[in-house]
C-alpha cells in the first residue's frame, strides 16, 4: 500500500497511533506499519499506563516530524487522544485525514479500564479534518449507538462491521484487507 514512489517525498505521511497496550506484532497496525517501513509509528513510554500530556506530546511531535501532510491511523483509546488533541493542538491543521478504528468509550466504567479515563471525557465537537470512524456491533469497548454518537460528533463518516470484536488480532483480525481498502480510499481523497 504505498503511498508514494520510493525517491519522492510522501504526498501523505501515514502516522500510526496505537492504544493502550500498544499494538502487539499480530495487530493489523503492525503488519501494516511492517509492509511499509517509511510510515510513522506514535510512540510511548509506556502503553500500559497512560499519561495525557505525554501521550498528546508523543502525537504532537510524530506529527511535527512529518514531512508531508499527515494520514492518522488511530486505533481504541489512541482514537479519544487524537480527538482530544485535534481540539487543542495547532498542528491539526498538518492533518489531512484520519481513520480511527474501534473508539474506545473513556467515559464508560463499563466498556474501559480506569487507565483509560485519563482521556476523558470524550470530546464530542467536530474534527477539523475528514475523518472514518470504523467500528464493530460488539466491540467490548464501545456500544454500537456511542460509536455512532462519536461519529456524528466529529463529522466523520462510519464504517459499522457487524459482530468483528474489538477489530485487532484478539478479534481474528490479522492483515484486514478491508481496512487497507479504507485507508487507501481515505489517503487519495485526502
């Protein structure tokens, strides 16, 4: 899936921005960041135990660093931090689309880890570039009428998959074939 030729400069940088716990050699996010070394990853001095203002530093500086206009790749409570860091940030505007996969609803004691509350409360406004929202009928982590809540907020468009888990290779999810097509139609839109 590359986005650009090998000697050029990137049209799109792609930044991948992991969830809590990062994401594991299996997850979709590293195979994808595997087949395309010139990606971007988000990275954390410690997935397990988020702190706010050094996850959204993390983010502000990948996204600093590009060389091209940004294609973020969010995944579960990386998708809360992007949100919460598009409402503040003057770099969003280096964003030129984003998918974000799975929302993780920071909000509800009953879908998240209290690890995950240092993103809360979700924000609800309008994201100031075109977004995917990607979500599954029975993610664990959100239910189906709050990922489409978060979706309407953000003026993002919604992409529901039924019965698909949390949409990572816990779910069954390896490469996602699906997502690539996503995110391909998202970068050349973008």
């Amino acid at each position: 899936m590359p986005v650009t030729d090998a000697d050029a400069v990137p049209r799109r940088t792609v930044v991948i921005v992991p969830g809590l716990g990062g994401s594991g050699p299996n997850h979709w996010q590293s195979l994808w960041g595997a087949e395309n070394p010139g990606w971007r990853w988000v990275r954390q001095r410690d997935w397990d135990h988020p702190v706010a203002d050094e996850w959204l530093a993390s983010l502000e500086e990948a996204v600093a660093l590009a060389p091209s206009p940004v294609v973020l790749v969010a995944h579960s409570l990386a998708c809360a931090m992007v949100v919460r860091w598009a409402e503040t940030s003057a770099r969003a505007g280096r964003i030129a689309a984003a998918l974000l996969v799975s929302p993780a609803d920071v909000d509800s004691p009953d879908h998240t880890p209290d690890e995950a509350r240092v993103f809360a409360p979700v924000g609800m406004g309008r994201l100031p570039f075109p977004t995917l929202v990607v979500a599954s009928t029975d993610d664990p982590f959100v239910a189906p009428e709050r990922a489409r809540a978060f979706a309407a907020a953000w003026g993002a468009d919604l992409v529901e998959i039924r019965d698909a888990g949390h949409i990572n290779a816990d779910s069954g999810f390896g490469v996602w074939p699906l997502g690539q097509d996503l995110l391909r139609e998202l970068i050349e839109d973008g």
